[in-house]
C-alpha cells in the first residue's frame, strides 16, 4: 500500500504502510543502523515518528481528502525496541476539526515497546507540485 502523500522523513526511516481504514492504520518498520541509539536499539525520535505517522493515518482513514496536523502527542516507552517493528494506530473520537487516537509499537515477538496518544487537527489538502493551482503549501506557524 502506497503512502498518499510523499513525506520525506518516512521515505528516509523506510516506514512502509500495510492498513489504513475504518480509522485503522498499520505500519511497518525495519530499522538500519544509522536509526539506532547509542544502546543499539532505536532512537526514541524513530519510535515517536513511527507512532505519530500511523496515529495520523487512522485519523485520516476516515476522510482521506483531508491532512492531519500534529496538536500534542505523549509518549510511554516500555521497552527498548529492536526491528522489525509494526506500529498500529487507531481513531478513538472525532470531531469536526479534531482527531484522537492512539497507538502502540511492537517488536517481532508481539511485546509492546512504546504507546502514545495524540490529538490531531484535520486541514484541507492544498496542491503541490509544477502546475499546481496554489503554490502556496506551507501553513504559518506563527
């Protein structure tokens, strides 16, 4: 299954994307060595980008005309995680403008390495690219 939008970052960590419906989504991960710790496990920005993306695809299974923008996330590591990796992601509640959800990474044993919950905010996909009716993609952040 294809991404629907191009992210640099994923395409860089290699996340591929195996479910993404009825406010479900799942990922995989194998991480390389350049996305391990000093411990030799992965980097904790791995593992909350892995759970961030997925939580953002489940809110997004729902109406995928639509981005997802990251409100707040918490994050709990249980475990140090070793690849491969699936991350599941699910939509708890929406409304209008919101997405809550959750989702949990796990390492090939089934053990549960890391869990989070984050809020997202629903936006308009704009155009991108040579011949784009609007060039302008990028939101303010000020």
């Amino acid at each position: 299954m294809e991404f629907s939008v191009r992210i640099p970052f994923v395409d860089l960590l290699g996340f591929r994307l195996t479910r993404m419906d009825g406010g479900e989504a799942e990922i995989t991960y194998e991480p390389i060595p350049e996305h391990l710790n000093s411990f030799d496990v992965v980097h904790g920005g791995a593992s909350m980008t892995l759970l961030d993306v997925v939580m953002a695809h489940a809110a997004r299974s729902v109406q995928t005309d639509m981005g997802c923008i990251t409100i707040e996330m918490k994050t709990s590591f249980m475990r140090a995680a070793k690849g491969p990796l699936v991350a599941r992601g699910k939509l708890l509640h929406r409304t209008a403008t919101l997405a809550f959800t959750e989702a949990s990474v796990f390492d090939a044993a089934g053990k549960l390495c890391s869990h989070a919950t984050g809020t997202f905010k629903f936006v308009p996909r704009l155009p991108t690219g040579p011949g784009a009716v609007n060039t302008l993609n990028r939101i303010s952040t000020d």
